[in-house]
C-alpha cells in the first residue's frame, strides 16, 4: 500500500466526490497536508503505550500506581505531541523521513515494553528508549529547513536532559527515583514557555485530522480492554450483557468527540482563522493540554473495565470504581475544555455530566458494576442530548449566523460563544 493522504469520516473537512467515484477535500485540492498511513500506523504503536498504562494501573490501583502512570503518560503524550507537529511540518514522504519515523517507533515500543515496570528496574530502559526517541525526532526536524532546524536546536537540550534524568532514576533507589522523573516532566513543561511554539508552521486540516485519528485509536483501546477483561470466558448471557453496557460508554465518548465531523470542522476554522502565532498557542492549548485529562480518562476507564467485566453483578471495590467514574468524569472535563478554548461548542452540559459522574462511585461500590456504568452511561446520553439540542436551538433561533470569512471549502454553523469571542 503506498504511503497516499489517508481520507477519514468525521474528522475531515467537507468533501466533494469528484468524476471517477473518488472524495478528495477542496482543501486537499489546495495543497493541504493530510494524514499518511505511516502516520496512523505510528499512532498505533503509540498507543501500544496506552494499553501498558492501563495495565500497570489496573495491577496497583494506589497512589502510588496513580503518580507514576502520570509521569509515565507526561512523557510519552509529549513526544507524541512533539512528533505530531513534526509530521505536520515535515511530511513522511521521502525514504529516509519514513526510516527515521519507524525507528521513532520502534523506540515507542521499547518504552511500552517497558512501562510496567519502569520504577521496578526498567527505567534504564524506559530512559534509553526516551533518548533515542528525542534523538530521532530532532534528527528529522533537521531536515524540515533551516528556520525548523534553529527552533528545535531550542527545545532539543530540554529533551535531553530529560532523557538524562530518567536513564539515571533507572540506576538509583528511593524516593529520588520520583524526584528525577519528576524532572524530567518539569523540563517538558518548562521547554515551550522558555523556548515559545510560533517558529513553527502549522496546517490546521492535518492537525486536526491526525488528533482524530489518535482519538478513535485510543477509544478502540478501551474498546478492546473489554474482550482482555474476559480472559476467554465463556460468553455467556451475563458477560454478553454487562459487555454491550459497557461498549456504550466508549460509543458515547467517541459521539461526544466527534459529533458526526462538526465539530472537527468547527475546530479546524477555528485555527486557520488564527495568525501563525496565535494558531500555535492556540493548537498547543487544545491538542495538547485539553487532550491530557481526555486520554487519562481513556485510561482510567480500560483499567476499570478490567475489573469490572470479571464479577459484573458484584459491587466493586473503591478503586475500580473510582477509576470507572473517573475516567467518565475526565474525559468530559477535557471535552468541555477542549470546546471552550477553540469556542466549538458548549461547555456546561459536559461539566455537569462530570460532576455528576462522581456520584456513581458509591453505586458502583455499594450496589455493582452494572448498576454503575448504567448510570455512567445515562449521564454521557444526557450529556449528548442536550448539546444537540443546544446545537438546534442555535441553528433554528440564528440561522443567519453563518461563516463569513471561512474558506470556502469550510461552511458551517457558528455558535454564538463564537460570534462573542
């Protein structure tokens, strides 16, 4: 299969269907970059690290699993970050871009490996991998021109050393262990507000895109914690049951997301109407930071569903049942963050749902898990019902409101939180 653009339903601008049977997007008419396969295929194995998170929480579902599956995820979620800029700037065309990226790769899959185990003795691993794959990603930005090559030779040194700190937390003991990985996070977060993100290029179609494709990528991973949490169970009508109850709540979550395009549309307008400064701040503020308590959430929810699927008429324990309704709760939280920075949506409907959401912690502790992910899965309809609703209110009582200087590939309803902002 060649590496062509990768057309997606739901995540792409609107498209046309040219003579011949096939869709291409006015925008991608235009010279607009789009995902490659190359590059879901690295999303892939990035999230290979995902399903290791889930893992290692669902087997110490304390605080101490909860801080090192945060500092584990930072890590990770900012590389990945890091490369989906990369490819935004740099296209997987070439052959040696395209070595270069599966190295990035298989590095992502040397740290997976090591992941549940990166504070029990592979941390040295977990901090090689680390370094080979901040080497890589400032090897192929080299090759992005020389004004990319200046910027990263800024924020490479941050990556660094941060690669240096987890290499020697994998060499000593004790409660330094913690204090170097915490470090390391610190340097990460530190490098974009030292070093600013406006001296790179952003295309808003790709951007868009590639994080939608994360996304249904991610949910598919909690989809198919379900299938691991039978551990090959006879499917009977209970497990059946209790399964179909809880692949609602990822369906709900990826509706919420998505909202059949709209909203990807809605995101994408909103930073191409940016100037290159202000569209990387803003790319930065939505993708990354509103991303983090969604993809926490993510793993939460497959680390509770492992749990929860095994007895699933059996109250569950605390932590189970906390990570169940709190991965709900975060997900929505970022949802609703996500809508208020880009000004895509309303916000009130998911915080509600999110609030509420920690009430079905004693449901799923004192009754069962069914009883539990019922009403998780009520709240995330609710949550739905009423943003479409709002979304027809708006359409009926403004339909006037309308996108004056859109592209003319990109039409679409604009709320009235935009029109304010």
């Amino acid at each position: 299969m060649s590496d062509a653009p990768l057309r997606t339903e739901g995540v792409c601008p609107d498209t046309r269907t040219r003579p011949g049977g096939s869709a291409h997007s006015t925008s991608a008419a235009q010279g607009e970059t789009r995902v490659t396969t190359l590059e879901l295929f690295f999303d892939l194995a990035f999230v290979f690290n995902f399903t290791q998170l889930a893992r290692l929480l669902s087997r110490d579902m304390t605080p101490r699993g909860i801080v090192q599956v945060l500092l584990i995820f930072w890590l990770l979620w900012w590389m990945y970050g890091g490369y989906a800029w990369l490819t935004n700037h740099l296209p997987p065309h070439r052959k040696r871009h395209r070595l270069l990226l599966l190295l990035g790769m298989a590095s992502f899959l040397v740290l997976g490996l090591a992941t549940p185990n990166a504070f029990q003795g592979d941390g040295v691993a977990f901090g090689v991998g680390y370094l080979l794959i901040v080497t890589v990603h400032s090897a192929l930005f080299a090759f992005g021109g020389h004004r990319a090559a200046r910027n990263m030779l800024r924020i490479a040194p941050f990556h660094l050393v941060a690669a240096g700190l987890i290499i020697v937390a994998g060499i000593v003991d004790g409660p330094v262990v913690y204090a170097l990985w915490a470090g390391a996070v610190v340097l990460e977060i530190v490098a974009p507000m030292v070093t600013g993100v406006s001296g790179f290029e952003l295309r808003p179609g790709h951007f868009v895109e590639r994080h939608g494709l994360l996304m249904i990528i991610a949910l598919g991973d909690a989809f198919l914690a379900l299938g691991i949490g039978t551990d090959g169970e006879r499917a009977g009508l209970s497990v059946v049951t209790t399964a179909v109850l809880i692949f609602v709540i990822p369906a709900c979550l990826w509706w919420v997301y998505f909202d059949e395009s709209e909203k990807a549309r809605r995101a994408e307008l909103a930073l191409e109407r940016k100037d290159a400064h202000e569209r990387s701040r803003l790319a930065l503020s939505a993708f990354f930071y509103a991303h983090v308590p969604m993809l926490l959430g993510l793993i939460l929810i497959a680390a509770a569903v492992k749990k929860t699927i095994v007895h699933p008429f059996e109250p569950l324990a605390v932590a189970p049942a906390a990570a169940l309704a709190g991965g709900v709760s975060l997900y929505l939280v970022g949802i609703a963050w996500f809508h208020g920075i880009l000004k895509i949506g309303p916000q009130r409907f998911h915080f509600a749902a999110s609030l509420l959401g920690i009430a079905a912690i004693p449901v799923g502790h004192l009754a069962s898990s069914v009883a539990e992910v019922v009403l998780l899965g009520l709240l995330i309809v609710s949550a739905l019902f009423s943003e479409h609703r709002w979304s027809r209110q708006i359409d009926r009582l403004a339909p006037h409101l309308r996108s004056t200087d859109a592209p003319t590939h990109t039409r679409i309803t604009t709320p009235p939180e935009v029109t304010r902002s």
